[in-house]
C-alpha cells in the first residue's frame, strides 16, 4: 500500500485572496512596463515603474515568508525536516536568498 504524504493547508482563504490580489496588481504594473515600453516611453519613466515592480515583489515575498514563519515552520517543514535544527537551516536559506534578491 503506497504512503501518500499529505497535504497540509497553510494559507486561509481570506490569505489566498489577498496574496492572489498582490499577484495581480503585480501583473498589472509588469503590463503597463511592457505597453509603455512598447509606446516608447522615457526611460526615466520606465525605471520608476520597474522599481515599484521590485517593491511589489518584495512585498509579496515578505508576506509569503511570514506566513511561511508562522504555519509552514509548525507544519509542513516537520514532515520534510524533523530536526529542530534542519528546518532552522532551511528557514535560513529562504531568508538568504530573499536577502540576495532585494
């Protein structure tokens, strides 16, 4: 009989709303870089909505990190990393790399 590993639910519905919401107006702000960017817009212009863009993202990924802190480290980490200490690295290595990317 084959072991399925089972799904934990971290994210609430009103949190999917919300972060679904954040990921629109993200896709939003990379449209209108792409239609004024194709209108020929000052660069000056574009780099403003760019950055908003990286604001954005960063945003979303800190929102996604402190769900992450508060359900996924309590759940769904102990199935992949039972140790204390191996979901404290893994955590870590999240944090890195949104470090690296700001």
């Amino acid at each position: 009989m084959a072991q399925t590993l089972k799904q934990t639910v971290y994210l609430s519905e009103e949190e999917k709303k919300r972060l679904l919401a954040r990921v629109r107006r993200l896709r939003g702000q990379v449209e209108a870089i792409e239609r004024r960017l194709a209108e020929g817009e000052c660069a000056d212009e574009l780099i403003q909505l760019a950055l908003a863009v990286r604001g954005a993202a960063g945003q979303l990924a800190a929102e996604l990190a402190g769900l992450h802190l508060e359900a996924c480290v309590r759940t769904c980490m102990v199935q992949k990393e039972p140790s204390p200490e191996g979901r404290i690295q893994r955590l870590l290595e999240v944090i890195r790399l949104m470090a690296r990317n700001t």
